[in-house]
C-alpha cells in the first residue's frame, strides 16, 4: 500500500492508500471521518475479466483491519 497523495492538505492525517499487487494498482483503502462509525473505511478493488472488463468489489467497513481483511 501507497499513500495516495489525493487528500486535499486538511485531510492529511487521513489513512488514504493505494494497494498494489505486483507492482500494479489494483484496489484504495481510505477512512471517511464523516460517515458513521460502522462505515467508516471504504475499501475497492477492481479485477479483471474476460476480455480486460473491469470488474469492481468494494464495501465499507468499522475498521481497517476489516478493511484490509476484505480486500
């Protein structure tokens, strides 16, 4: 994982990465403060299919162990 760098300056103690597998990105792990609590991190990962379609899966989460556990 990789800080994004995407957070505007007043987020910056946020966790807001990039997961990587292989050198490529493939998914986002970030924490959203104005969400309730159970929904606090938001977690994507993006596969390919047949034919290079993209196939999105993401879900949020009350922790980021979750988070991390679920991506």
């Amino acid at each position: 994982m990789r800080k994004t760098g995407l957070s505007s300056p007043a987020y910056a103690d946020w966790f807001d990465c990039v997961v990587y597998d292989d050198g490529r990105p493939i998914g986002r792990i970030y924490e959203d403060r104005h969400t309730l609590p159970e929904l606090r991190w938001f977690w994507s990962l993006t596969v390919l299919g047949a034919g290079h379609a993209r196939i999105p899966y993401n879900g949020r989460v009350p922790t980021l162990e979750q988070a991390k556990a679920e991506h």
